[in-house]
C-alpha cells in the first residue's frame, strides 16, 4: 500500500488535516476531521470498554479491577524530577554548524566506503574495533579504515533504512576496488571520521549534547525559575500519585489496575510518517498494580491480552508482532517489556504500537522519596489471616518487636507495576493502513476502507434508491430511527452505484436501500461493504440487525 495514497485519502475525505493548515502547518501537530475524530473516538471508547469496564477475566479466572482518573496536563514539576524526565528525558542531539538543522544523534548514520584489496568486511569492523580503545592506526588496513576514502552522512530511522545508500556510478570510480561500505550510527562510528551534515552534506556536526523533549511552560504571571511547568511527556505520572488516592477512595485491594486516556506531548526533534511520531498524541495507559511476588504472571496476562485485542479489532495477525525487548534497550527500572509492533508500510521494519512494560516498584518509590508521603500497601487479609500465629493483634506491635525485613514486607510493601501504554494516534493510523484495500466490483475499481464495524466512523447509509414514489420520506423516517442510536448517513444524490461508492470509500459497512418493493412489503436491501451482497430484510428490522452486526 502507497503511504501517498492514505494521506490523500484521509484528507480529501476528512480523517485528518494537517494541523493549522492554512498557515502552512505546524510540524508534528495534526488535526482529526469529521470521520477521523469518529473513528478515533470509536478506538478509545472500544479500549476503555474493554479494558477498564470488562477486562477479561485474569490468570486464574478471577476478575479483573481497573479503575479509571482523567488527571490534568499540567502537574507539580516535581512529579518529573521524580519520574527521572528533568534530568532524563534527554535524546543527544547534534546540530549543524552551516545550515543550522538538528538531528538525535542516534538517527544520523555514517557509510563508510573504504577502499581495500583482499579484506573482508569482517577484517574492517575489526578494525574498527582496535581503533576504539586506541588512538593511533598502524598499517595500510587501520589507515583505510581510520580515514576512509568517502564517509556519508545519511538520516535513517535505523540500519536497515541506512543500508538502502548506494554509490552513484561516478563516486565508485573514486575507487580502484570495490569499495567495501562500513555503516555506524553517529555515536559508534570511529572518531576520526568526519561528521558531516545530513541535510546539507556541507556543515560539520557539533558533538552531541542533551536537549529535554518536554514541553515548557510557565504558570501564573511571573515568568521565572520558580514559575517553570511542563505539558505532561505522559500520562502515567498522574496515575501514580494519585494511586494512594484512588486506593483510599475506592476501598480496592490488591491487585487492580488505573487507567487513563489522555494527551501527552514530546518536543519529538524529527516528527514523521504522518501522525506516527507526533509532538502532541493522545496515550491510553493502565498501572496495574500487584503483589511482587504475582508480578511476572500479571506482566504475562498483559502481553497477551493486548496482543489478542488488536487482533480482536482487524489488525491482521502476520503485521503484529511482539517483541521482548534486549537487555540494552531496557529503561534502567524496567524488569521486562514487550513491545508490540506493526509493521506500517512507511518502513520495512516493524514499529512500536505499544509498550508492555514490567516497572517494577520504580515510579511509587520514587514519588514515595520526593514527596516524603507513605505510598506503600497494607495487605490486611494476610496480616488477618497469619497474626494468631506470629502472637500479636496488632500490626504496629509486631513491628515494633523487630521481625526481618523480608517477613515484614509479606504485609506492607510497595506494589510492583505492569504498564500496558497504548498510543490512540499510532492505533488510528494502524487502523487506517490495515483497513486500506483497492478491489474491482462489476468491472469498476474501487477504493475500500475495510474498517472493523465496532471502528467504523458511520456504521450505516440510508439511501432511497430515486427521489420519488415515497422513497426519501420512508427513509428519513429509517435514517432518523437510526441516528438516535448509531452514526449513520443519508444520502440522496447520484446514481446508487455512486452513492455506494463513496460509502466504501469512508468505509461504511452496511447500506440500507429504500426501493420500490419497499412500499409493497416492507422490505429493504442491507448492502454488505466487504462482498457488497446484497439481502433483503423488513425495515422495521433494520436496527436490531445494525446492532448484532456491530456488536459481534
Ligand atoms: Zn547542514
């Protein structure tokens, strides 16, 4: 599929605009238009029913808590110096000396193309190698290879985007071999190659240095030190100081889980691939909640009931892929993640939907420390249920007669964290890639968004098959029927094979058609989108039928 194609489709139809576009745009920033807030909307509703109002029931069968908060944008800075993002939440940037353009460190690559007789490529990075721990290269290999005939900067999101670089046939007669192609990101390549500007291909780089992707803002009137706020980078934070809250509020135990849908911001270096990396997206996250010791069952229970509801919703099981993470991509809390990626048609390699990740008890004892609040949990059942045997009645006692540490924290510890953070933008436009089909019907093309039913932003058009003999009042009466329970269209212009058409296109699954029999036995046709089948059912049937349909 043409990623052109899409970004026409979904402006020309309405699904989304680039935002401020009469301005020129905005950078990073889009706007969802009529169909598009429809379908996104869909997209959360259908998560927060699935997850937060009926999960499926848990690794034993039990049932599943999950509480929802809606917290604000804005929150105490001191949340993000607990969290780790002031001081953390940092990509190394470079910037170019010449024409001013900056780049994360890690997306600019260098391709080598040293020129060598008789060497494998295996020698070279080698090589390579020995030129990291010293300085100085010695023979004609280490000379090539420490300053290379023709080093190339390139922007690529990772190596398999790198490697599609290729020498034009007057820079490979440069060469007297063929040249071998040595390919490190800026940080691993060897410093005695130069660091040219991606863009301008003139400019040097500067060395890499911090820049903090957080939104900064200021509250109230004075614009200083003190008066320093930032837009949320996620919505997580506001989860976890208010996970003693919602506990005592909701007289909830262990485990359960917060969830909340809501925006977040980055000030992303390089936004691309439509609305995939944006500077303002909208999260659904889940803190679950639980015991350390039943933590690595519940991290399972999450990587697979995530999995399975992207599936549920249309996303074709062979682009969705889960992926434990390395070692070296951890966040340095993190005990497990699973990333569960799709592979959009923007890249070869799979990119992240969603993140499954194990925090271990990092975020509540961080906010516990900075905040100097007790945000531990008190397992009363267990204390209950052991405390004849210890020979105490009360808690307070018992510790006060100094019981290992390890016996003491059975009863009041700080619950370990599963995050299951799903992106609703990336979701959207995973949707919109999967649901995205050109086909042929009766000889015609057409072009057909094969949404799921339950995503779908109008689930049925009410079409009077001509504008006489009582047809449009027969189907404004279904069409105002309808709309008091689903989103749906009518339609009365152009031949119906037209109107058909343009409903495909915006991916309605049913059309209802008010035609002539429809006066004498008080039918009408469900057009199909998919197979475009047409049925004839009553039209007093019409909405229960909608509703099966959506529901199954
Ligand atoms: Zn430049």
């Amino acid at each position: 599929m043409d990623m052109d194609k899409l970004v026409s489709l979904c402006k020309r139809r309405g699904f989304i605009f680039p935002s401020s576009e009469i301005y020129g745009g905005l950078n990073g920033f889009w706007d969802y238009g009529p169909l598009g807030v429809e379908l996104k909307n869909n997209i959360k509703q259908a998560w927060w029913q699935d997850m937060v109002r009926n999960p499926p029931p848990g690794p034993d069968g039990e049932e599943v808590v999950i509480l929802g908060v809606d917290c604000a944008i804005i929150m105490n800075p001191r949340v993000w110096e607990a969290s780790g993002h002031v001081s953390g939440f940092a990509d190394p940037m470079v910037d170019c000396k010449k024409c001013r353009k900056r780049f994360r460190a890690d997306k600019v690559w260098l391709a080598a193309y040293v020129d060598a007789e008789g060497v494998s490529e295996a020698d070279l990075l080698a090589v390579v190698e020995q030129l990291r721990t010293s300085a100085t290269a010695a023979g004609t290999v280490s000379q090539a290879v420490a300053s290379p005939k023709l080093v190339v900067p390139l922007e690529a999101d990772g190596r398999d985007e790198a490697e599609r670089h290729t020498l034009s046939k007057t820079q490979q007669k440069a060469f007297k071999h063929k040249p071998i192609r040595l390919l490190f990101p800026l940080p691993q390549a060897p410093a005695s190659w130069p660091r040219k500007c991606p863009a301008c291909g003139e400019g040097d780089l500067t060395e890499p240095r911090s820049f903090n992707l957080m939104f900064k803002t200021f509250v109230g009137a004075l614009e200083d030190a003190s008066s320093v706020a930032y837009l949320r980078p996620e919505t997580a934070q506001g989860i976890f100081v208010n996970f003693k809250n919602v506990l005592d509020s909701s007289r909830v135990k262990l485990p359960f889980g917060i969830a909340q849908i809501g925006k977040a911001f980055r000030n992303e270096i390089n936004p691309r691939n439509f609305t995939f990396r944006s500077r303002e997206f909208e999260q659904m996250e889940i803190e679950f909640f639980c015991h350390p010791g039943e933590s690595m069952k519940w991290y399972r229970y999450w990587r697979d009931v995530r999995k399975e509801w992207y599936t549920r919703l249309g996303i074709r099981s062979e682009r969705l892929r889960p992926r434990e993470q390395g070692k070296d991509e951890l966040a340095h809390y993190s005990i497990g993640t699973t990333d569960i990626e799709y592979l959009f048609p923007f890249s070869n390699e799979p990119q992240e939907l969603e993140g499954v990740a194990h925090r271990g008890c990092f975020d509540l004892s961080q906010h516990q420390q900075f905040s100097g609040k007790d945000l531990s949990y008190f397992d009363e059942a267990a204390w209950e249920r052991d405390k004849a045997a210890l020979g105490f009645t009360s808690f307070k006692e018992w510790v006060k007669s100094n019981p290992p540490k390890e016996q003491v924290e059975k009863y009041q510890f700080i619950p370990h964290v599963i995050e299951p953070s799903a992106g609703a933008d990336r979701f959207t436009l995973a949707v919109l890639c999967e649901a995205y089909d050109e086909d042929e019907i009766g000889g015609e093309k057409r072009v057909v968004m094969r949404f799921h039913p339950r995503l779908a932003p109008i689930k049925a058009a009410v079409l009077p098959l001509v504008n006489k003999d009582g047809m449009p009042e027969r189907a404004l009466a279904l069409y105002r029927e309808l709309k008091r329970e689903f989103p749906v269209f009518y339609d009365d212009s152009g031949a119906i094979g037209r109107r058909y058409r343009r409903q495909d296109e915006i991916g309605t699954p049913y059309c209802f058609t008010i035609d002539g029999q429809t006066a004498e036995d008080g039918t009408i046709t469900l057009r199909n989108r998919d197979d475009c089948v047409q049925i004839r059912i009553p039209i007093a049937a019409a909405a229960d039928e909608l509703r099966k349909r959506i529901r199954d």
